[in-house]
C-alpha cells in the first residue's frame, strides 16, 4: 500500500458481525425500511411458508428463507413495492401437543377442563412463548413486512377459513364420508400424508391356512386357501380373500365361501387384479377397514363403505365389530396383543403354516414366521404405528379443484422451476384421492357444521345462521372436529391480505410474484393453493413457483436428530456471521439438487466478508469515498475504463441469473468479481497511482459492489454503505439497484485483460520453478503484438510491481537456460542463468514428475476395476478418483515446468 494508506479510517480493523447484525436488522424494522411506501410502484409480493408457532430455526428453513429474502431485496432495490407476508401456522397438533404437556408437568389433564378453557391456555402460550422462530428469522436477516404479521388463527384469517369452507360445502365441493384414513393412536386423531414418516423395522410375516366352507376344494383338491399377512390381529375384521381373475388355480372358487377360523365369520372369494398371482400363494385376506389397499378392493367387490367392518377404537384396542363375531377373550386387547393372541389361537388350531428353514447340514427347523424388515407408518409426533382407521370425515373434491391447476401448469400461467417437477406433479394431481379436512383436535378452525338430532347437518359461518337453516326450534350439536391446518395455509396467498374483504392490498398484490418452496410441501401447500386461489379468486397464485432441495449432510445424508447429524443454523450464524451462511446458501443452491452441507464453505465465505472489508478499508485510507453519482464515472485510464466494463459484464449476468432464479450462479457471478476483479487485481493495479479519476471510479465501483451483493450479504454491506458515505437518508436497503449507463471498453478490456494474463503465468511459472514470488525478473519479447506494445508502454509501474517484471526488451533473449510464458499471442522468454541450479531443478522436477505418473497410473487402474468401484465403501471409490485427478494434474502441471527449462 502506499503512504496514504495510513490515513484514519471510520472502518474497525476487524470485521465483527454479531454486533453489526444486531443494530442494522433493529434499525431497519424501526425506520419500516422493509416495507418502504411506494404506492405507486410496480408490485412484488412473496408470502413466507409459515412455519409452525411452535418452531424453531432449523437449516432447511434457513435456505428457504434466505432464498426469499434475496429475491425480495433484489426486488426493492429495483424499486419495486416490494411486500414480503410473513406469519406462522397454528400447528393444531404440535400446538395441542406442547399445551397439554405444559398442563401435565402441572397435572392437569386436557380432558380435567372445557374446550373454552383449553383454547385461552393455548393463546396464552401463544403470546407468551409463541414467537421464537419469529425471533430467529431476524437473526438471519430476513426483511419480511413485520407490520402485517399474519398468524392462521387471526380473526380476519379465521373468517376467511369459515367463508370457504361453507362456500365448498354448498358448492358440492366438501362433503362427509367414511373412508380410511391414517389414524394416530397416540393423539387420537387423524393426520396426514406428511405426518406420517416410514421406518424400517424388522418383522414378521405369517402364513396361514384358511379353509374352504361348504366341503368345497380347489381342483388340487386342497381344502384351504393360503394367504400371508404382517398384521394377523386384522382378520378379525376380514370380509374376502382376493385372487388374480386370471390365476387358473383358483378360477374354480371364486364366488365361494371361507370360513374364518377365529371368528368363524363366512366371506366371499373375489377376484381382483390386487392380487399378484406371481407372489407368495397369489392370494391376499381382505381387511377393507384397516388397510388402504383392501379399501379399495372391498369397494370393488360392492361392500359400501357403512358396512365395513370395524375392530379397533380411537386408541387402537379391539372392540367388537358390527356382526358381533369377535370372540370376548380379544375385546379391549392392544392390537399388538390381539397380534399374538390370534397367532397362538391359528397355531393351536393347526391353521399357521411354519416358516421352515434349512442349515448348513441340511436340517431343517420350523419357525412360526418368517422375518421381514417392514416399511411401517409412524406419526411423527405422536411416535407410535400409525393405523389405517374406518372412519367418518370432512372432505374435499380434491379431484375438481386439481382440474384449474392442470391446465395453468400446461398452459405456462404457472411455470414450476425446475421444469423437471412438472411430471412429478401431473402424476399427482391427476391420480389425487379426496382430501381428508377434519382432525379430532381442539385447537385448530373448528369446523362449521352442526347436527340436528335426525342427524341432519348444517353448514353456515355462524351458529345463528345454521339455527336458521335447521328451523326455529331444532336442537343443533356442533361438530367437535378441526380443520386440518393445510386447509388453512392454502388461502395464504390471498387471506392474508384481507380477503374475503375487497382491500387495496388483495388488488395490488394477488397474484403474488412468487413462491419458494421446498419441493417436499409440493402437494400439501403449494398444489392446495394453487387450488383454493384459483377456485376462489379465479387467478392463479402466482406465474411462478420455485421449488429447492433439502440441505443435507455433508455426506449426503438426510438430517435428523436420531443420526446425530442436524446442524444449528444459529450456532452457524454465531460463529461465521448471517452473511456468510446466506451466501453459502445461495452458491450452494443449483436447481433441481440438495445443498450438502459443508461448514468450510461457510467459514470461506466468512473470509470473503473479510476480504470485501479490508478493499473497504484501504479504499478509505486511499481517499476513496462513497460516489456521487449513480452512472459511471468519465475515465481515460485502461484500468478505470476495464474496471467499468467489468462491473457492466457483472452486473448483466447477475441480472440474468435473478430472472431465471438460478441462485448458485448469481451468487458466483458477484463472488467472481468482487474477490478477483475488484480486490485482487484491479486494487493491484492502481496502488502508488490513485489520482482523482482513479478515486471517482473506485468508489463508484464499490458502490455498485454493495448494492449488487446486498441482496446476499445485506448486514456487512449496510455497515460499509454508511461508513464510506455521509447518506443516512439513503440507506442502501432502499437504494438503486446499479444503472452503470455505460458500455465494456474492449480496448481496455483486451490491454488488462493481457496484464492479468501474464501476472498470472509469471506466478504460476516461479510457482513451479520454486522462484520467490518478489524476485524480479528482466524479460525478452522479439515480436510484440500490438496489445503487448500499447500495455506494456501505458502501465510501466504495473509491470514492475504487479508482474515483477524490471525490464521487457522487444528483442531475443540471450542464449542459456530460460524459461517461456505466454500472455494471449504474445510468448515471452526469462532467462534463468543464475537464478536458479538448472540441472537440479530438471531433476527435482523429474523424480516429482515420475512419481505421480507412477500413482495416477496405479489409481487407473484400480478405478477400471469393477471389483474395486462396485464393491469398495463409496468414501474409498470416491478418495481413489480425487487421488487420480490431483495426480493427472500434477503430471501435467510438472511436464510444463519441465518444458520450461527447455
């Protein structure tokens, strides 16, 4: 640096977030700068998925939300009335679940109080211990509107919740039915698909025998049927036995009868294509309550759903079924017990088939099953098996409401980026079953039906409306149940800006710009407000839907607290700075893959904050301050003209990469120039010469720096906004995104993008050569290009301190030992007499050249071996390869060097 960098500066010596980060995110949220008023601006809107009331911060909501609030602070610094909605979901389960464990450390139970009682216990842990995750969203940084903070139990939400539900209700659209549903023992409700998370577990599987009624035999002459089942405790509702109508063994008795052994209960052989001929006997006992499969193969063969058997209650103990054919010794069993009961019953009976197995010898043992590793249902709260449940419920025509959806994704009115979900999501939404609403909770929108004692139902947003609907008079029962919290959050687009009220906020900003999304809440989020908005508000939620992976281990591993493997987004920000895990979230985030979690490349981009701050800091001490324009300076120099160019180029990639939502290389794009264009070379370039044309663009420069890479990092570039600039009433939150009004100089690009290229072979060649990186070298160019004239004439100080170069002859170099390095045409030659022992170097370089020629070939060949790549642990394989190639680049990078020396 040169005298002048001793100047005072306003900038720490050190960069330190945490205390940076705390002041900027209150001042933002006090001054309303997240939500500046622009009325007549162009509107973007996005809406956060709320997360749960009772959540925390964990990583994925960290990518989420940072890939949000990068977009939103792109979109206001472009000028844009740009709203974020932000707001949590009442997470009827998770909620009820932390109330009545709060209760019991007090030992009260929900059941000791009335549901009024319950509900205010509920909003008060809600006020009180409810807005953690709220807390923790500005810890990183997020700039969401927290002036209209939505919550799903509001009064103008809950009110939207009542209108659609009755407004389906009437249309057809929600109707009561008895169907299976995923039942939790454990919380005594129903939950769905995404409450329900499949483990391995090891298991049995059982064969029995069951017989033929009415003397009647296959054409085998067998008396029985076999079928096998994991869950034996479920025949004591079976209603079939389902076989292939195209298996030729069983073609004789179909349409005859089976007599059940443990409940002696008489069913029908049917034939359904559910039933694999090629698997185990080909036939399969039908439970149509308890199994989603078997629900639909008894609908098949025309049991109406009423009329299904059910042998379990809400907590899944045995009770008896409507033909009273369950014997007494079941009754009020666990199912688990009834499990075993039932497997010692058929065994004593002569009806298990033993499971034989043979040892080394030949011997053979039989065993009362065979083990199986089964893929169980859990309720992920709840923790217990998860039971297939005959009950009635609330559903939604799910079917039609898919149907405006369809076309809008095919039409292009809705873009799902990557484009390569699309199939996944047709496929769902063209095969999509009706939508279970209801849930046997407390909390949560309670649902607006209430029965007449002729078992009447009426459907209306008050109790005073359905009185009318009933008749004066008529004694009305409100439904107990509550509306799942998926039903809710599908208006969010559009409730939380005052619908069904017609609001200023439901013109302007419905359809939203955009929504992220992780890809995992496709179908229980996104897809339901694709429905709900379009059914309602008769537009699409918005043209485009960006849908990311999930941030998994470093080794790729899903992450969960059973594997020890979660990682602290707060711990992260502690120690790096919010900024540098937002950006590592964003280079990270390539459409279409999961992030892999990688604390080294946190911590990188932590030096990266590091490295923009000490720029910032020698731009201080160099007299260089804030600009005071927006457009570029006038600049005469190649530099300053180059430095412009380059900023343009920047900029222009960044502005394609945001349009097309491709986050990894927007962040890349703004790393890329800042690290090397900016700080590495072109503060290299103009040290020991800043003049006031130098000054003017330096600072534009940076300038265009903060403003391009806060959506990124909006807490270091805030901070260095105000300390290089006397503007507190232009906060770079608010400010203009970059409009350089000025074109690349390919004159001054190709002359320093010249110097660039032959700084950087001199490093690599003294690199190679073992050179000190400071020694001075004399350099010969007998035939200059007319590039090589014009840069070396115009920048002698840079050749001499930058390149190291004391002298370039336009001649032939000496004869002797030299070494050559090329900079676009131009090949220069350095004579080595006397800098270094030419013969040791060859044979340094000789010995490093034969070894790793000798290890890459070894790597080859063990990568070409099948045995090796198919067999080996993945880490070894992969270590091989990553060997190979540092190997293969040594050869090449020594065989240069070698060269070099002539």
């Amino acid at each position: 640096m040169s005298d002048a960098d001793t100047r005072p500066t306003n900038l720490p010596k050190t960069f330190d977030p945490a205390g940076i980060e705390a002041r900027w995110y209150a001042h933002w949220e006090h001054n309303g700068l997240f939500r500046p008023e622009r009325p007549d601006a162009e509107a973007f809107t996005i809406v956060n998925p709320p997360p749960n009331v009772t959540g925390s911060l964990h990583i994925g909501h960290a990518l989420d939300n940072t890939l949000q609030d990068i977009v939103i602070r792109y979109e206001r610094l472009r000028g844009k009335d740009a709203l974020w909605v932000v707001g949590t979901d009442h997470a009827g389960i998770a909620t009820q679940m932390v109330v009545e464990r709060n209760l019991a450390s007090q030992g009260v139970k929900r059941t000791d109080m009335s549901r009024e009682e319950f509900i205010a216990n509920v909003w008060e842990w809600k006020e009180e211990s409810g807005g953690t995750i709220t807390r923790q969203l500005r810890r990183l940084g997020c700039s969401m509107d927290w002036s209209r903070e939505q919550f799903t139990m509001d009064e103008h939400f809950s009110k939207a919740v009542l209108k659609v539900f009755v407004d389906l209700y009437n249309q057809g659209l929600i109707y009561r039915d008895k169907r299976l549903v995923n039942w939790d023992p454990a919380l005594g409700t129903a939950i769905s698909d995404l409450e329900v998370e499949t483990r391995e577990v090891q298991g049995s599987f059982w064969h029995f025998r069951y017989p033929l009624a009415d003397g009647v035999t296959l054409e085998s002459g067998q008396d029985y049927i076999e079928v096998a089942t994991t869950r034996p405790e479920t025949m004591l509702a079976d209603m079939a036995v389902a076989v292939h109508p195209d298996d030729e063994r069983y073609a004789s008795v179909i349409g005859k009868e089976i007599l059940q052994p443990i409940t002696g209960r008489r069913f029908r052989i049917v034939a359904d294509e559910h039933a694999d001929p090629e698997l185990g006997s080909g036939a399969v006992k039908i439970t149509p309550g308890h199994d989603f499969n078997d629900f639909e193969v008894g609908k098949r063969a025309g049991i109406a759903a009423g009329d299904m058997l059910n042998m379990l209650d809400g907590k899944a103990g045995v009770v008896q079924t409507a033909d009273g054919l369950v014997p007494d010794e079941y009754l009020g069993l666990d199912r688990f017990e009834a499990r075993t009961l039932v497997v010692q019953r058929m065994k004593e009976a002569g009806f298990l088939i033993p499971h034989v197995t043979k040892d080394a010898e030949g011997n053979e043992t039989e065993h009362d099953a065979e083990p199986r590793t089964i893929a169980t249902p859990y309720g992920d709260r709840g923790g217990v098996v998860i039971e297939p449940w005959l009950t009635d419920q609330w559903y939604v025509d799910a079917a039609t409401l898919a149907q405006g959806p369809i076309e809008a994704v095919k039409d292009g009115r809705i873009e799902i980026v990557p484009k390569s979900w699309e199939k996944t999501f047709f496929n769902w939404m063209e095969n999509i079953q009706p939508w279970c609403v209801s849930r046997q909770l407390w909390w949560g929108h309670q649902i607006p039906a209430w029965y007449a004692e002729d078992g009447s139902v009426h459907v209306a947003e008050t109790e005073k409306e359905a009185q009318k609907l009933a008749g004066e008079g008529v004694k009305l029962t409100r439904d107990n149940d509550v509306l799942d919290t998926w039903f809710s959050s599908a208006l969010w687009p559009f409730a939380t800006l005052g619908w069904p009220d017609d609001t200023e906020l439901v013109r302007k900003h419905y359809p939203n710009s955009l929504l992220v999304s992780g890809f995992d809440i496709l179908f229980f989020w996104d897809a339901r407000m694709m429905m709900q908005g379009m059914h309602f508000m008769k537009e699409v939620p918005w043209p485009r839907l960006y849908l990311h992976g999930l941030v998994r281990a470093a080794d790729g591993a899903k992450m969960s607290k059973s594997k020890g493997n979660v990682v602290d987004p707060l711990g992260l920000i502690d120690q790096y700075g919010a900024d540098a895990l937002r950006f590592f979230m964003a280079a990270m985030e390539s459409q279409g893959r999961d992030v892999k979690m990688d604390e080294k490349r946190v911590e990188g981009y932590r030096n990266f904050a590091t490295k923009l701050w000490n720029a910032a800091r020698f731009c201080e001490a160099n007299g260089i301050a804030a600009s005071t324009q927006i457009a570029a300076p006038q600049a005469t120099s190649a530099v300053n003209r180059w430095i412009i160019g380059e900023t343009v180029a920047a900029l222009k990639a960044l502005d394609e990469a945001m349009a097309a939502l491709r986050f990894d290389a927007a962040a890349n794009t703004i790393y890329q120039f800042v690290w090397a264009n900016f700080c590495d070379w072109y503060l290299e370039l103009i040290k020991g010469q800043i003049d006031a044309e130098t000054r003017a663009v330096a600072g534009w420069v940076l300038d265009q720096i903060l403003v391009m890479l806060h959506p990124f990092m909006p807490f270091i570039t805030e901070e260095l906004w105000s300390k290089l600039g006397d503007r507190p009433e232009y906060p770079l939150i608010t400010a203009r995104w970059p409009q350089p009004q000025a074109d690349i100089d390919p004159a001054a690009k190709a002359e320093v993008d010249w110097l660039i290229a032959l700084t950087t072979a001199l490093r690599g060649a003294k690199n190679e050569l073992g050179l000190a990186p400071g020694a001075k070298l004399e350099a010969f160019l007998p035939q200059p290009s007319a590039t090589a004239r014009e840069a070396i004439a115009a920048n002698p100080a840079a050749l001499d301190r930058v390149a190291r170069l004391s002298s370039v002859n336009f001649a032939e170099a000496p004869k002797g030992a030299a070494m050559q390095v090329t900079a676009g045409e131009d090949t220069f030659v350095i004579p080595l007499e006397g800098l270094i022992d030419i013969d040791a170097e060859k044979a340094r370089l000789e010995k490093a050249l034969a070894a790793s020629q000798k290890e890459a070939k070894s790597l080859e060949g063990r990568l070409s071996n099948a045995n090796f790549t198919e067999r080996a642990k993945p880490e070894a394989v992969e270590k091989a390869r990553a060997d190979h190639a540092h190997h293969s680049a040594e050869v090449e990078r020594l065989t240069a060097a070698l060269a070099r020396l002539g």
